[in-house]
C-alpha cells in the first residue's frame, strides 16, 4: 500500500494548484483577439493522479501555440480550467459557468458527460471526449454536438479481445474473460459490447465492479479474481483505482501478462508504484509518446525552458502528458478547420463544431503540426464523430512502456449495430430529440 499512497501524494499540492485560476490569454491582445477554451479539470481528489499530466499537456500545448505563432492566425487561445474533482455534480456546474463564453465543453468524465449530453442540442456547444464517454456518440447523425475522436470505449474493447485472440475471437471460446471496472459510468461504459462479444464468441464474463470507496483496498476483488482464476482480467480503472489494483495483482502474485487495461488505465505513474514488479503488464493507448517529435520539442522551447509552466519528474516523456498534448492539438485543428471554412478568424460555437465534424489528420498534416508517430490517423465525418483511430498495446517493461504491438484496429462491422441501437435508444428517452438534418444532405 506504500506504491498506493505514493500515488496519492501529490493530492495536496495539487488541491494548492486547484485553488488558483489556472488560465492565461499570451501577450496584451485585444479580448476580440482570444477565443476561449475552458478545461473541465480534475486536480484534486482521488484521480488528480492521471487528471494533472493531462491537464499539463492539454495547457503547454495552447501556450506553445500562443507562444510560437502567436496563436492561430492571429488569434490566441484563452485557456481556462474549472477545478470538479471529477464530481459529477461540481462538473455540471463548471458546465453552467463556462458554456456562455467558451467555444466548447471538455467534461473529463463519462458521468458529467452524460449529464451534459441531452442538454446539447438546446445549448448549442459542443462537447468533446477524447476516447471516454457514451460509445455511441460516434453517431453524428444523432448526437450532433458530441465528439469523442479518436476512439470510442468499443473500439477499445474490441482491439484488446482482438489482441488477445490473435485476431480471430473464437479463439478464446470457453475462456473466462474477467472485467475489474470501477464501478461508475466510465467503467460499466464497456459492458453492453463485451457481453455481445462473449454470446456471439462463447467466452464467460465474470464483472468485477471496484466502488470508489474500495479503490485503494481491493482485496475483496482480488481474492474473488484468484478464486474464479480467469485467463484474463481486463481493467477500466482510473486514478487511485489502477494503482490500488496493481498493488493487488502484484500482492497476489497474478501474472501480469494477463492483466491488460484500457487506455486510461495506462499512466506511467501508476505503473512506477509497483516498478519492476509491474512487467509484463499491457495497456491500450491510442498515442505514443514521442518526446523528439518536433512539437514536443517546440513546447519545450517556448514553454518548459522559459520556465512558462511547470511539470512533475519524467512527466514530458509520458503517455498522459502527451496525450494531452494531442487533446489539446484536436481543439487547434478544429478551429483551423472552421476559420477556413466560414472565412473568419474569430469562429464561434457553432462553427468550431464543423470544425470537429470535418477534422482530417492524415500522415501529412500530423507531419506538418509535427506529431508524426504519436497517434495514428484518423477523420472525422457528419456521420462518424469519432473517427476510430488505430491504437497500440503498450507493456510495462519495469521502468517504462515500450510498443508490444503493431496499430490495432477494432471490428467495426460488429460494433456498429450497437452503436446504433444505443444511440436509438438514447434519442427515443429523450425526446423530442433532434437529430443531424446535414448528414440527409
């Protein structure tokens, strides 16, 4: 438990961080001249872990953008974060602060996400979850204002068991397949797709649910896991809970090469807590870090150097930090995307939400905004918001994480019913929904 409350030790600090505005509008621009780009962020509480590099990577990136080009053609972006502790209830109400004045809505939590969603349509602002959320807000034709590009959590779902398989899932019929999720939205988010998968596939699902108040004690669980002994556990954790589990799994002498997580079960942090007892564990990420890529080393030219921001030991080179970055990057490309398309410079709410509609990242223009090998490829569409980017497994190799595989794709074809008959159900709940007129043009 010494790994678990090392993991935890930063909670002060950051609740010191929290405290004061964490915002900045570069230079003495006219307030006609910035665009705002509120942060629903998490610095506190039992997830400040994970939430604090992302919420780093997310800020250097808009200052570099400021800092280098002055912005993006001329305008700078107006970077601010409300602090929720990823309650859902505190998210709803940085919601209700910072829809007036920003362009878009960064939630960081499938709960706050879900309680923003239905509200889109009258609000008119949209929403973007980068690989979290509803899965079925890849339907553009029915959430018009919701993106969650690169990937959805079926995508993710679906690139594990393919992983795992070798590619062809009717391998591992009569395998018992274990899910450890916290037991919140975000973790139950992969459970209607997973039981599709083992009725069509013949695999058994044992479902593991961690509450909050269980995150850094799981012995329970894992006395169940060693009990039912599955041939995998699959981990939708997230802050405390990652660490608390790994502590576990290693406590319990489970073998790691068994023990594959989503992408947010992924931070470098967590993984340090158990060190060299952690090797062999894998975790989905739709990004590489890429510390040499030449906008990594633009941020630490005209944001890290200058001493502009500061960043914790051995954060720069990690998965979340540079994730961020790329969230970050998304927003920029938009708004690029939209000043082109409507001939302006100060887009709005409405046009920054094309902008998410028609992104086209492909190998060239990640070369020009010089992020080559840190994401893969993806566009997004009227119809897809999410673009289903490739990702990677990534394994712990005792100090870091290095590739354990080629880019994997997920099973469109069998994720694409769902998405469907969710997003239906969505809309019939609350109607009179609205749905996407443009994408019938």
């Amino acid at each position: 438990m010494v790994g678990v409350r090392n993991a935890l030790g930063s909670f002060a600090a950051s609740v010191l961080v929290a405290m004061s505005a964490i915002s900045f509008s570069i230079g003495s621009a006219s307030s006609e001249d910035i665009v705002g780009i509120p942060n629903l962020s998490y610095r506190t509480g039992p997830f400040a872990s994970t939430g604090t590099p992302l919420m780093n990577g997310q800020r250097d990136y808009m200052m570099m953008i400021n800092e280098r080009d002055g912005g993006i053609n001329g305008v700078r972006l107006g970077y601010e974060e409300c602090e929720t502790g990823y309650s859902t209830e505190k998210g709803v109400e940085c919601y209700d602060k910072t829809k007036a004045t920003g362009l878009v809505v960064q939630p960081w939590s499938t709960g706050i996400t879900s309680q923003i969603l239905p509200r889109l349509n009258a609000d008119r602002i949209p929403l973007l979850a980068p690989g979290y959320g509803f899965s079925a807000m890849a339907d553009g034709k029915t959430f018009k204002w919701a993106f969650n590009m690169p990937a959805s959590y079926w995508d993710g779902a679906s690139m594990i068991l393919r992983h795992l398989s070798g590619g062809n899932l009717d391998t591992l019929r009569d395998k018992k397949i274990a899910l450890l999720y916290l037991d919140a939205p975000y973790g139950k988010e992969p459970i209607p797709f997973l039981q599709a998968l083992a009725a069509k596939h013949g695999f058994t699902l044992l479902f593991v649910p961690v509450a909050p108040r269980e995150m850094l004690n799981q012995a329970a669980q894992w006395q169940e896991i060693l009990r039912e002994n599955p041939d995998y556990v699959l981990m939708w954790g997230w802050g405390a809970m990652n660490a608390g589990a790994l502590a576990e799994a290693v406590k319990t002498k489970f073998p790691m090469d068994r023990f594959v997580g989503i992408w947010w079960s992924g931070h470098d942090g967590d993984l340090k807590t158990v060190g060299e007892a952690g090797k062999g564990y894998r975790a989905l990420s739709w990004n590489f870090p890429v510390p040499d890529a030449q906008a990594m080393q633009d941020i630490r030219k005209y944001v890290l150097d200058p001493k502009k921001t500061e960043i914790g030991e051995g954060e720069f080179d990690s998965v979340f930090y540079q994730r961020g970055v790329l969230i970050s990057m998304f927003t920029v490309e938009a708004i690029r995307a939209a000043q082109e398309q409507f001939d302006t410079r100060l887009v709005n709410a409405e046009q920054l939400r094309w902008g998410f509609e028609n992104l086209k990242l492909d190998e060239d223009r990640l070369a020009q905004i010089g992020i080559t090998g840190m994401i893969a490829p993806f566009a997004t569409s009227c119809e897809d918001h999410t673009g289903h980017s490739g990702a990677w497994m990534l394994e712990w190799d005792g100090s870091r994480f290095v590739k354990a595989s080629d880019l994997l794709h997920a099973d469109q074809a069998g994720i694409a019913s769902l998405v469907d008959q969710e997003a239906n159900a969505f809309a019939q709940a609350n109607a009179p929904w609205a749905m996407n007129d443009e994408c019938r043009l």
